[in-house]
C-alpha cells in the first residue's frame, strides 16, 4: 500500500474550522482493495460517517479529506485492515468499527498500548485451532493484554462488551498451548437460590441453563468433539459456584462468571482457590445484581476491598465497548445516562 499527500492543508476552511488535508491510499491487490472497501463501497461510507470525512475510491485507490487527525485516523483503520485481508481474514462491517474505535483511542490515550512504532494499529488478539479473536475496542485490548500477564483479573461492565468471551477464548488459548492443563468455568445460580433440587433431571441438566453461555463460548474457540472429550475427561469443568467450595485448583484457568450475584462469603470462598500456576478471571456487571435486597454483593466488595493489590488488574467497559447490535450499545448508554439501577437495589 502507498499513500500520498495530494496537497498541502488548506488552511481555515472558515472562521475556527479545522485545516483540511487530503490522503490517497492505492492498494497493489485490487481485489482485496475491493473487499477493504465493501460492497458498494460500504466499509467507507461506515468510515465517513465514524470519522466525518470524505472517502472517494476509483479503481484501487481511495482519497480521503477532511480535518488532518481524522483523515489519518481513517489511514490507519484502512491500513489495518487492508493487512487483516493479505493475512487471509475477511473484513466485516464489525472489524470496520472495532478498527476506527482503535484508531480514535490511539490519538486518546498518552500511552499507546494500541499502536506499533511505526504508526500502525496493533490489537490484541487471542488465537485459538479453531478461531482468532481480535480486540474490538480499547477496553477489550486492555483486557486481553491484562490477562496475558496478570493472575488475577477482573472484568466488569454491562452485557455486549465482550468480557465472558474473551475470558474463555483466553482460557482455551491457554489450554490449547499447555499453559494450564484444565479449565473450570462456574457461575452462581442464583435464579435458583442454588437450590436446585426442584428442577427436573440429573445435576448436569438441573445447573446446564444457567451455565449455557459458558458452552457456547467454549464451542465457539474449540472444535466441538474436542469440547466433549475434554468435559469427559475433566479437562474441562463447568460447575455452579457451590461446588467450589473447599477446593485448590492448581495448574488451571478459571473463570467466575456472573460475579454481581455472589454473596461476599462466597466471593471470599472462590478467591481463595487460586492455587499454584493458576489463573483467574472474574466478570460481572454491578448494575444487573439478581441477588435478595439486602444482601451486598461479593464482586462489589470485592473491587473495593482489592482495588490497590499488587499482581491484581480490573478492567472496566462501559456502554462504548459494547460490539453487539448497535442497538445494545444504545440501551445501555440510555441506562446510563439517566443512572438507572435495573438491579432495583
């Protein structure tokens, strides 16, 4: 890819207005230039429309114009996901959006965690047989680099940011690569008080509802024989949270989902399992707490009571993070402007 200055900044389009610069972009495959750009040229109208410039392609090259920090926003996100394309990944209108919030975040932050020395976007990503993961927005990158190299890391924030996924993407990573030699994967479930003796069946079936999305992100990181024999075996372990207690799980990465609902004793209890070479990762989100009024929730005496431990990361999404349908993102920001509490606590 080369990329050219067609002129220099004009300067004061009008009164306060920003100067103006104009970058062309020529890509050397022309049909992986064509698929950067969507059809119908799509990816770059979602471009124009993120970053509020003007993108014009002909052929196998595009001009972008528009204020000098925004057209070269829009170069890295093309950049980006013009190497995504030669490396043999598709783009989808979902990389085109996790590619611009990089961008933009990397222009943020004073340190650029999301940036390579010569100016290109480098996102975390985790890598499995099966599929490769890539950081959608700067929280999700922060998270992921945050379980690389802490044992102890907790994920918070509401529904749609990604954080139970990329928890047990990383937990299959780790297995995969023989860094750990199981995983366990438990929530509470609380819908039932965990008693769950009413409900009909065996144990597996009784507590399977309640740990279902917990499948569905094993299957989704590892081919799905793989999953049955290594929940046969014990390789895997997806349990309620009861039935942890007592337990030290050593060479293991474990994840507690749905944190917000455990009781402080039982956080306690679960923290305390961590044994030699293990990892661990809490997610939750405060603002959806099911547990009885009056009792306080463990993940939120937790994030107070560990705030400043060594050795300990906390990651926080918000509303932006959310990579759902654009209508969650919307909802949740709703929520939060008005300070709504769902959980009624």
């Amino acid at each position: 890819m080369t990329a050219h200055n067609l002129s220099a900044p004009s300067q004061g389009i009008s009164a306060g207005a920003s100067d103006t610069t104009h970058i062309a972009l020529t890509f050397e495959n022309n049909r992986l230039a064509s698929e950067l750009f969507g059809q119908f040229d799509q990816n770059l109208a979602l471009i124009e429309q993120k970053l509020r410039i003007d993108a014009r392609a002909r052929g196998n090259t595009v001009t972008l114009t528009g204020e000098a920090v925004a057209t070269n926003q829009a170069r890295r996100t093309l950049d980006y996901l013009y190497d995504r394309l030669l490396k043999g990944s598709s783009v989808e209108a979902s990389d085109v959006e996790g590619a611009i919030r990089m961008a933009l975040a990397a222009d943020d932050q004073l340190v650029l965690p999301t940036m390579e020395r010569k100016g290109k976007l480098a996102m975390a990503q985790i890598s499995t047989r099966k599929k490769t993961v890539i950081a959608r927005t700067p929280t999700q990158d922060a998270y992921i680099r945050a379980m690389d190299r802490a044992e102890l890391v907790f994920g918070v924030g509401p529904a749609g940011t990604g954080k139970t996924f990329l928890a047990v993407a990383h937990a299959a990573q780790l297995l995969e690569r023989g860094s750990v030699e199981r995983i366990v994967l438990t929530r509470p479930a609380v819908e039932a008080g965990e008693r769950l003796g009413f409900l009909p069946g065996d144990m597996k079936e009784k507590v399977d509802p309640y740990l279902r999305p917990l499948y569905d992100a094993l299957y989704e990181m590892m081919p799905s024989d793989r999953v049955e024999r290594a929940l046969a075996a014990g390789v895997i372990e997806i349990a309620p949270l009861a039935f942890m207690r007592g337990r030290t799980l050593s060479n293991a990465a474990i994840i507690l989902d749905e944190a917000q609902n455990t009781t402080q004793m039982q956080m306690k209890m679960f923290l305390t399992r961590l044994g030699e070479n293990g990892r661990m990762i809490i997610t939750g989100d405060p603002s959806q707490i099911d547990l009885p009024r009056g009792v306080k929730s463990g993940l939120v005496e937790a994030l107070a009571v560990l705030d400043n431990v060594e050795g300990i990361v906390t990651c926080r999404f918000k509303g932006a993070d959310v990579v759902r349908h654009p209508l969650v993102q919307k909802i949740v920001e709703a929520y939060d402007e008005k300070g709504t509490d769902p959980s009624g606590l």
